[in-house]
C-alpha cells in the first residue's frame, strides 16, 4: 500500500517499524479523561489493532497495529474524542487535523494533590484550545507546583502553577514552622523579626509550603493565578538540558500569548531544509535576545510579572570529550 509519510503524520498516526501497520495517538490534554471514552477506546484497539493500548510519557493513548486501510474508518470513530477538546474548528470525520504540537501533559493538580496552587487540567485545557492544531513540534507541560511532578523542566515550555503567599500577622504565634519548613525544604526566603514572619519576595518561588505548614491559618494562598515559565528543556541526541526560568509570577493571559508568538517565532525561522527542527535549537541558533524580542511582541505582562534579562543553558553535548573509566 502507498502512503504519505507526512499525511499518515500529521493525522496522528504513527510510522511505526511494521511496514504495513500503523498507531493512532490519542489527544488527552492535562492527563485528563472522561469515563465514558474508554470503552470506545477499547472498542478500536480490539477491533482494528492488537487489543492492547500504550500509556504515552505525554499522557496519551497509542492504539498500535492498525492496517493503514482502517484509518478513515478510525476516524469517524474518533470523532466524540476529538469534540471533548472543545475547540473552535469545525470537526468532521477527517480525525486528528495536526500532531505536531504534542499533547499538553499536565499532574494532577488542587483537584486531589494539597500541594497544588491551581487546577492544572484547567490550564491544560485553555492551552489547548489556544495552541491545537498545530503542526510545529511543541512540548508543553503543567505542574501544580514547584515540587514538579510533571517535570515540566525537561519541556519545551513548563507552566508552574505558583501563589504568592499571604501573610496575617493577626493569626501568627510565631513557631517558626513555615520558617524552618522554608529553610530546610525550599530557599530560605522566610524569617522571623519582631515576633513575626517576613518573606523575602526574590528567594520565594511561590510554592505555599508556609500555608501547608502554619497550624493557625496566618498564611492563605493569593487570590491571583499565577505562574513561573521555563523554557527550552529537552532530551535528544545533542545537547540533553533542563529548562530555565523565563517568566516570574506571570498571570496565564501573558503566558498563553508567549507560547502562541513562539509559533511565529519558529515560522520565521526554523530551518525548512531540514525534516525537523526542534525548537530550542531555533532559539540556540538565533539567539535568547531575538526570541525574546519576538514572543514578547503585543504582550502585555501583568503588573507583578517579571522577565529574565537573559538565560544560559547548561547540559551536556553528546560530542564532547567526556572522560569515563
């Protein structure tokens, strides 16, 4: 049978090593599903592949074993899945229109986990609906807090659910729990002066371990949603890095309309004689300044907001002279 590698692609298929089969990827954005889709999920692996389904690194679902011949058919059954993303487009029974933009992972979020500052499958959603379809190769991940369980840090873009603490003098019996907590657990940006606690707003990265730790209530957690950004983590064959830090304390509006410029940013310039070029090495070859420039144009940040002057990525390079004995 004759296909269209990038067709059979851009539909969420999978070119897999069986030279006549294929794996249909399934969209679930923050890890999130309804109940209901699983038996249409099982009915297509049963029916139309090997019976068994993948649980992706990005939280989505790979149907393997799938005859090429069977994709339309797949499709129109897909299509209650496609709906449930609740995007402005109209949907037929075409499938998937783009896979490029991988599927946006986020934890578990303040839905369960105490340690959450906000409902991660919330922000997943929004993202998607302001990002998806897209053909650009986007990894985009949501934590509910610093602890990073989603590891955002190894993404292209890493949202990191924060609140900036609020502190009632009024409650506070001074036991220097949040301190000690702060000091032994987190950045040591609590202290205590004239029998109260002070926070030190550059050391603190948002993450409420005070609140979960004051036994009387004197610290809540901030009425605005708020966010830090890393940027550019990645794994792959050249140079493996985490993420850094490029937005402080931003509210979603300013992150949202970062990511969408970056797509402009990668039209402009990504290397069209390549097969792919992942996105951070567009910013690697073009510079942090150029990037920053461009994906900033038209935003206008929130007043607590703040943006890094620069940024040096470390990690490694797999052609460097490593020594190992």
């Amino acid at each position: 049978m004759s296909i269209n590698r990038k067709t059979v692609t851009k539909n969420a298929y999978r070119i897999t090593k069986t030279r006549d089969k294929t794996c249909l990827r399934i969209r679930v954005p923050g890890g999130h599903l309804e109940t209901r889709f699983f038996p249409l999920i099982q009915s297509i692996a049963d029916d139309y592949g090997n019976g068994t389904v993948h649980l992706t690194t990005r939280q989505g679902f790979e149907v393997p074993d799938i005859d090429f011949d069977k994709m339309q058919d797949i499709n129109a059954k897909i299509r209650p899945l496609i709906e449930s993303l609740g995007l402005d487009m109209a949907i037929g029974e075409n499938g998937y229109p783009a896979a490029g933009t991988r599927n946006i992972s986020a934890c578990i979020g303040n839905r369960v986990c105490p340690f959450a500052n906000d409902d991660t499958t919330r922000v997943a959603d929004n993202l998607e609906k302001a990002v998806y379809p897209h053909d650009f190769h986007f990894k985009i991940a949501v934590t509910g807090c610093p602890n990073d369980c989603i590891k955002a840090h190894m993404q292209d873009f890493g949202i990191i659910c924060v609140t900036e603490p609020q502190y009632d003098p009024s409650r506070c019996i001074t036991c220097e729990a949040c301190s000690d907590n702060c000091r032994k657990k987190v950045t040591g940006a609590l202290s205590v002066r004239d029998f109260n606690i002070e926070r030190d707003h550059e050391k603190c990265i948002g993450c409420g371990e005070c609140i979960l730790k004051c036994p009387t209530g004197a610290w809540t957690r901030g009425d605005k949603k708020l966010y830090r950004m890393v940027i550019m983590g990645r794994t792959g064959k050249k140079n493996p890095r985490i993420a850094m830090p490029f937005l402080k304390w931003a509210d979603e509006e300013t992150i949202t309309q970062v990511i969408q410029n970056t797509y402009r940013f990668v039209d402009n310039y990504i290397d069209r004689s390549l097969a792919k070029e992942h996105i951070g090495y567009i910013v690697d070859r073009m510079g942090f300044q150029v990037f920053k420039k461009e994906v900033l144009e038209g935003v206008v940040p929130n007043k607590e907001a703040q943006i890094a002057e620069n940024i040096t990525w470390g990690g490694y390079w797999y052609n460097q002279n490593l020594e190992f004995k």
